[in-house]
C-alpha cells in the first residue's frame, strides 16, 4: 500500500518513476519502462519456449540494449527463429523494439528483428510499433516498409499512403509495396516508380522487400510490369531470379518465357544457369498454384554457379540453391554434396547440410553417425546446434524403431545445448525440443530460413 501511495505521489508532481525497492528511477529510465508497459498483451498462445531458456533470451536482449554486442546480428537471427514459439519472448521483444523506436536505433539489428518477428506473427505488438516507426524519419527504414507487407491492421493504410506519395521514389516503392501486399492497391503506381530507383536502392530492397515476399502469400498480378522493369536493370542473376520468383507466384509468366528462351538460344556460358533459374521457377509455379512439380534439374551445379544463383553478393560463395537442389533430390547435385562430407569429421555448415540431405536420401548409416558426433561435441562450438537439427531431421521414416533412436539423441543434444555460450545452440535446441512436444508437426527444422537466420545473422 505505501508503494502504491507514493506511486501515486510520483504521478500527481510529474517525478521519477519507483524501482523495485522504492527509489526513484532516472526521468528516461522511466519513460522506457512507462513505454514498456502500454505495449504488454496478455499472453493468447501456447508456450512452447521453457522459462529458462526464455529468461535466457529476454538478458541477452537487455544486455544488448545497455551495449551493443558485436554479433547483435546472431542474436537477432536467434530471436527470429525462435519468437514464434513463445509469446511471452515476443513481449520482451515488442519492449526492446519500443526502446531502440524511441532512441531512433532503427540501424541495430534487433530493430529489424523485432518489427519483422512481430508482423509475421500477427502479434497485437506490431500495429503500435509500425503506426510509430512509419511516421518517423525515412519511414522507419526497410525493415518497416517490409513488416508493413504481413501486418493486417488496417491503421497502417493511412501512413503508408502517406509515404508512397514521397518524393523520395525507393521510400515511395516500398509503401506502395506493403499496401500491394495488403490488398489495398493494383500496384499501378509501382511501374511509374520503378523507372527511378537507383542501383544501389535496388540491390538493398532486394534483400530487405523481396527476399521476404519470396516466402509470402501471391501478390496481386499487376506487380509484374515493376518486377519487369528492375529485372531489366539487374545484371545479378540470383536477384533477378528473386524478382522473377515474386511475379510467377503473382501469375506473371513472363520471367519463366525469358528464362527458358535463354536457357534453349542463350549463349552457350549461360545456358546452364538460365535453364537452372527456368527449372527454380516452374517449381514456384508448382508451389504457388499446386500444380504438379517440375523433374529435378540434369545441369550439375558448381560452387560458382550455385554462388552466382544466391540473392547475397557472389563473393560470400553463398550455397543456398545447391541445397535447394538437393531438396528436390536432383541427381546431379550429388558429386558436390559429396565432396562436401568426404572429409570426416564434419566441421563447417556445408557439410553439416550436405551430409543431412545424402542421409535422407540414401538413408546412410554413417552420416547420422558423422551428424551425431559433431551434435556432440563439434571442434566448433557454434555449429552444435545446428548439427542437432540436422539429426533430428536425418531421422529415417520409413524405420521406426531407428528414427525413435536418433531422435532421442537430437534432443539429449538440445536439452544439453541450452546451457551453451554461443546462442544460436540455444535457438536450435529450442527448435528441436519444440518439435520434440508436437510444435512444429512433422516440417523440417534444418531449412534455409532458420539457416540464415541462425547461423548468419541474414535478417530478411
């Protein structure tokens, strides 16, 4: 009662705030925790993070806020993968978001993180939190523009409607991006946009717009004039196969045509990537429209071309549409998935990945083995966890009594991984022991979103 009282006091004469044992707070420590407190829902989900773990993540985030760490991007990739298990981290999350909106910190990595993790979840946190960040300087940055595209609540048309009439033509794209995304436009004033944006706003909103909309429902079919326009200007072949990806899944079939005419009459150097980018796309119109997939590719890849084939820049040596072969059980990835684990034990993210889909497909003893060993004690700490994933997926299913065992060591791995210095070992184990409850069904853990996020800190 007498702490209620002076809170009372502290109200009516304009003072600081009370800590937990009654003293006054500095006056900006007690707008951040008056600003936390209108932005905490009550909690509506099922809980699949344990308290521990969750306690954990929610320090790591205030030590982030009182001093910037050096890999904040990890951090962030954790935070992403694992946010939608747990409303009560998403709450934390919206807190240290509200934080970094007020300081203007829309450059730090858990900005992105947490405005991307809110949106995507539909938590009730993000309409608040975008409402404030579109009304900011540059629009809140890309990472608002891109939450704007999966959040439904409709205060945002007004803001955005706003911003597409910016005189500042890649804001303008963005905003009117969301509000095709929404359902709140045609997407006519895209074309008229897109002649203006420059390179190096181009190559930035193909990381930060597209790469997200990738994985997101259709849009509407009249994008495919502007996706047009900025494929012409890009000489990068993986952005342009981003670009390309959106309009086939918006019904756009023009990309797949030039592809295909490129692969048959192209000169002979490109004809084995273009026919690669026309296979990706036929398999996005598979997807998208749930047609009948397209046969695995015949074109072997090499690290130069599955590097040329990435959305990142080409000298990251990016492996992601290897494996995206390699899900769809392309032969002629095979020769260099296997170069990838000729060398034992496994000790970098390529072979850890090579080894987990010629498990699956050949249902090889040994790798399992070789997943095992690294889950348990691999040269490189950071790499525990994702190893652990990979075994839990590298369980066969068509054995049950084998997959029952492996999977029993995945999450023995995972239990001891959340004890771990390094956190994207926790962001695994989290993940592997949510799937161990039923959380996830029976989806793969190991696929490239998490990957990204995880183990590189790629926000998108």
């Amino acid at each position: 009662m007498k702490r209620l009282a002076a809170e009372a006091v502290v109200r009516r004469h304009g003072m600081a705030a009370l800590d937990s044992s009654g003293q006054a707070l500095p006056l900006a420590k007690a707008r951040e925790r008056a600003e936390r407190s209108t932005l905490r829902p009550a909690l509506a989900r099922t809980e699949l993070l344990d308290k521990s773990t969750r306690i954990r993540l929610e320090d790591e985030v205030d030590a982030a806020l009182k001093r910037r760490p050096s890999a904040e991007g990890k951090l962030a990739g954790a935070l992403r993968a694992v946010a939608p298990l747990s409303p009560a981290l998403r709450t934390a999350l919206g807190e240290a978001t509200a934080v970094l909106l007020r300081r203007g910190a829309r450059h730090r990595e858990l900005y992105a993180c947490g405005l991307r993790s809110l949106a995507e979840a539909q938590d009730r946190q993000a309409a608040s939190l975008l409402r404030r960040a579109l009304s900011s300087d540059e629009a809140g940055g890309a990472a608002a523009l891109s939450a704007a595209c999966f959040s439904r609540d409709p205060e945002l048309s007004v803001p955005l409607a706003k911003i597409a009439a910016s005189r500042q033509s890649h804001l303008a794209f963005g905003a009117e991006l969301a509000r095709v995304a929404r359902g709140e436009s045609n997407g006519a004033l895209l074309a008229q946009l897109a002649p203006m944006i420059k390179e190096s706003h181009r190559i930035s909103m193909c990381i930060e717009l597209f790469v997200p909309l990738v994985r997101a429902a259709p849009l509407a079919k009249q994008v495919g004039p502007a996706l047009s326009v900025l494929r012409g200007a890009e000489r990068h072949l993986g952005r342009w196969l981003v670009l390309a990806e959106i309009a086939v899944k918006a019904g756009d079939m023009t990309p797949l045509e030039e592809a295909q005419s490129r692969a048959d009459g192209g000169p002979a150097s490109s004809r084995a990537a273009w026919s690669l980018v026309a296979w990706a796309l036929r398999q996005t119109d598979a997807v998208a429209r749930g047609g009948s997939v397209p046969a695995a590719p015949s074109a072997r890849p090499t690290l130069e071309l599955v590097a040329r084939l990435s959305d990142r820049p080409s000298a990251d040596r990016d492996t992601t549409f290897l494996f995206r072969m390699a899900r769809a059980g392309a032969t002629s990835a095979r020769p260099m998935l296997e170069g990838f684990v000729r060398t034992r034990p496994l000790a970098d993210e390529a072979s850890l990945r090579a080894a987990l889909y010629l498990a699956l497909d050949a249902e090889r003893g040994d790798l399992c083995d070789a997943l095992a060993q690294a889950a348990a004690g691999c040269k490189r700490e950071d790499l525990r966890g994702m190893a652990a994933a990979a075994l839990w997926d590298a369980a066969p299913r068509n054995r049950a009594e084998h997959s029952a065992k492996i999977r029993a060591q995945a999450r023995d791995v995972a239990d001891d991984l959340m004890t771990s210095r390094v956190v994207g070992n926790v962001a695994w184990g989290a993940l592997v022991r949510a799937a161990a409850k039923g959380g996830f069904g029976a989806e793969p853990l190991l696929t490239e979103t998490p990957f990204r996020w995880i183990q590189w800190g790629w926000l998108e």
